[in-house]
C-alpha cells in the first residue's frame, strides 16, 4: 500500500544515542530528510513542538489468536491495539491453530493476515521435534525468525528436545536467524504444579508456586551453553526470575549471543498484587516478588536486558475467571505497552533513551528488519509514536480494543500520552484512537 507524504515539525526526537530537537520528512512513505527549517511545499504538516518523536514501536512478541483461537482476540483488535499505543510493527507468534510449523502454513497465514493488518507485522515459525528439515523452508518463505516453546503454552505444543535445540542453534549460526525461547524447564514445571494441585491450593499465590525460578534457571543454563557451543542466536523471552537474569548476564560477559527480553507486568506488578488481582494478572512466567522485580531493572538499565516485548496474549472471560490453577495465562498488552514504558521513563526507572532501544531498534535488529524498521534514520519506514509528554491520563480496560477488554493496570494514572501513530508517513491514530476507516498495515520479511 502506498505511504504517505509528511513533515514533522519541530520535535524532540528520542534515539538510543540522545535527543535533539529536528523535522523529519517523509515522502511516499519513507524518511527522506531529518533536519531543522525544512520546509517542502505539498506536504501534509504535523506540528510536534512540546512533544518526543520516536520510532514507532516494533513489539517482537505478541499473540493476536488468528488463525484458530478467535474468540479470544483476532488479528484486526490487535493491530488496531497496537497503532492505538504506538507500535507500528508487531512480530506474531507461531502458537495459533494451526501452529506455523512449515513453508506453507507460514505463506497461509501471512495471507490471511494481510487484509486485517492496522500495523505491519512479521511472522515467526515455531521449533519442535519434527519439523527441523522446515526452518530453512520457513526462512525462504518470509520467516523472520522462529520460536521454541520449552514450557506448557497455548496451543499444546511439545517442547522441541536437547537435540532438536542444539541443532537448531547451529542452523542459527550458519543462517544468522534468531531462536526465540519460552524459557522455562516443562518437567519442573509440571513437578511442581502437581505438587501444588494435590496439596488443593488455589490461592492467588498457587501459581507462583507451581513455577519457581529454578524452572527459569535451568532453561537459561541450558539455552546458554548450547548458544556458547554452537555459536548460534537465542532469545529468551518474558523472563521473570532474577536468576535467569544472572545466567544471561554471565553469558553475555563471555560473548556468548544470548539475549533477554522482559515484559512491562514483570517490573510494574510484583507477587503483592496477587491478591488484589488474582488470576487477571496471570501470566507465564508468573509475575515473581519485589527482589526479582529489582534485578530486573537493574538489568534493563545496565544492558542485561536487550528487548522489552508485550506478551500481548488476550483471552476470553471465562477462561481468565475462576481460580488462579485453572485460569488461563496472558493479558491484553500491546496497547499499553508503549504508554506504560513511557511512564516509567517519565517517572524517573530508566533514560527515556532505552525506549527507541529496547522496544525498536533492538528488536528489529535480532529478527532482520532493521533499519527498514525500528530506527528514526533517513531510508527508514516513515514509521512514528509522537509523545506528549507533560499529559497524564488514566488507562481503562474500556478503552482497548480488544474482544475481551480487561488490564490488571486499569485505573493507573499515567504520564506521557502518545497522541499520533504515524505508519510509513500516514497518522493511522491519533491520541489513542484508530484514525484509518480500513487496515493498511502490510507482511514485512526480514533479511538475516
């Protein structure tokens, strides 16, 4: 689809290396010019003095349940979600119904998607056991990275054994593609849940119990030494437990490439909110106690942490009511994703710099698309969050755009509204809204 032609006018723009106040030109679609007292004739103008000009968000974990899980979110509440907050770029995870486990299915979904796409997005495979022959077919076909599900998830999927892991990371290092993990040991957590339910704990903090940090720890060994020994890339998402955190940032101190990525409930809620919201705040890993939430930030500010991702996992009433064992894990994220890192930015728990790193640049790098997305540079997609930062505003689960709209985070006081998307040059939202009457977002593929 065509983009559009804009001049931004008079920004702070937010790059990992600083800000500085500039316009920036985007011409069909592209930036162009990035300079002070630019003045095209014929182009739409923005005026964004007072405000942050970033790069839009690129969220390299959501799971938008299309195809075969619509009741509880689909591909269009998604995206729509996802410009609403300021992401312009979403990275779809392989979980759905049926799973993306070959060239075809991958091709299959990317089609379906594409006329439902409010933001553009790109698409993971997913590692198991019988399909290693497919990773490459998967990569021909648009696949811009793959993922392996090492604990229980949506979907069922059997987690890939040590020799299907390792192999994989050999590929990665041959092929330069990125393994994303779900990193949590499967027979420790099921241990440990079954130690749970016949004791008939049901409590809030049950499932915090079910899944200790050991289960995280072990994974995190496990995938670190097979990155060390085969050279390959991993990624281990939504970690939550601060010895996890311990084991990447040995790791990286040896040059290993293991990555981290956390998720904004992990270092905004902590095991003392468990009682006040119970199993709407589920999620796997579960959210863990304060000393776990404190090494976490630690980690985002000393580089430990490479990515922040949404976990965006929405699910229906039902399945989120009931007790804490037998709820389903996940929440609505991607809409509030991008405002509640901006609050806590605003607030003082990290430079604001880290957003445009965290939560686009580093991301787009380690699944190929980089500089097309997640950089605010000349030649980049004219892709944008324009930030007020001085406004402050409540979020409400009424407000998202969602099937089943429900937040642990509805009521918070924010600071920081982001009042324009703006994707590949045209303002696809504006101060939390859907602008565009139809989907413009388009399948991007990644280059490794």
């Amino acid at each position: 689809m065509p983009g559009g032609d804009l001049l931004v006018r008079g920004g702070t723009l937010v790059v990992p290396e600083g800000t500085f106040e500039a316009d920036v030109l985007i011409e069909d679609g592209t930036i162009v010019m990035i300079g002070r007292g630019l003045s095209p004739a014929g182009h739409e103008v923005l005026d964004a003095r007072g405000m942050l000009v970033l790069p839009g968000v690129v969220d390299e974990h959501v799971h938008m349940r299309e195809p075969g899980l619509e009741y509880k979110d689909d591909f269009t509440h998604g995206t729509m979600a996802a410009a609403a907050g300021g992401v312009t770029t979403v990275i779809e995870m392989p979980n759905t119904l049926p799973p993306v486990d070959d060239a075809d299915k991958l091709r299959r979904k990317a089609d379906l998607l594409s006329g439902r796409a409010y933001v553009d997005f790109a698409l993971l495979g997913v590692l198991h056991d019988e399909n290693l022959d497919e990773l490459e077919g998967m990569l021909g076909a648009g696949a811009v990275g793959f993922k392996a599900f090492l604990g229980p998830t949506t979907g069922n999927i059997p987690p890939p054994g040590d020799g299907s892991i390792y192999e994989a990371l050999e590929k990665s290092s041959r092929l330069g593609f990125t393994v994303a993990f779900h990193g949590e040991n499967w027979d420790l957590v099921r241990m440990f849940t079954e130690r749970v339910r016949s004791e008939g704990k049901v409590d809030p903090l049950a499932h915090l119990r079910s899944r200790p940090p050991v289960c995280e720890e072990e994974a995190a060994q496990r995938i670190a030494l097979y990155a060390r020994r085969t050279g390959g890339r991993a990624l281990i998402v939504h970690v939550a437990a601060a010895e996890a955190i311990n084991v990447v940032r040995r790791a990286r101190s040896d040059g290993v490439e293991v990555y981290a990525e956390t998720c904004p409930h992990y270092l905004l809620l902590s095991a003392d909110d468990y009682e006040r919201y119970g199993a709407l705040m589920k999620v796997n890993p579960p959210v863990r106690e304060r000393d776990h939430q404190r090494e976490l930030w630690r980690a985002v500010n000393d580089g430990t942490i490479q990515t922040l991702g949404s976990d965006h996992a929405p699910h229906s009433r039902e399945e989120k009511s009931g007790d804490i064992m037998s709820a389903a894990a996940g929440v609505p994220a991607v809409q509030t994703f991008l405002p509640l890192m901006l609050d806590a930015a605003l607030k003082g728990k990290m430079p604001i710099t880290k957003i445009p790193e965290l939560m686009a640049r580093n991301p787009a790098r380690l699944f190929g698309l980089y500089p097309k997305k997640g950089s605010l540079s000349v030649g980049s997609d004219g892709d944008l969050a324009i930030v007020d930062p001085k406004a402050e505003w409540t979020v409400k689960a009424e407000d998202l755009y969602a099937k089943h709209p429900m937040t642990p985070f509805d009521g918070l006081r924010v600071r920081g509204k982001v009042v324009y998307t703006i994707l590949r040059g045209v303002v696809v939202a504006e101060s939390g809204r859907v602008a565009i009457s139809e989907p413009r977002g388009e399948w991007v593929i990644g280059r490794t």
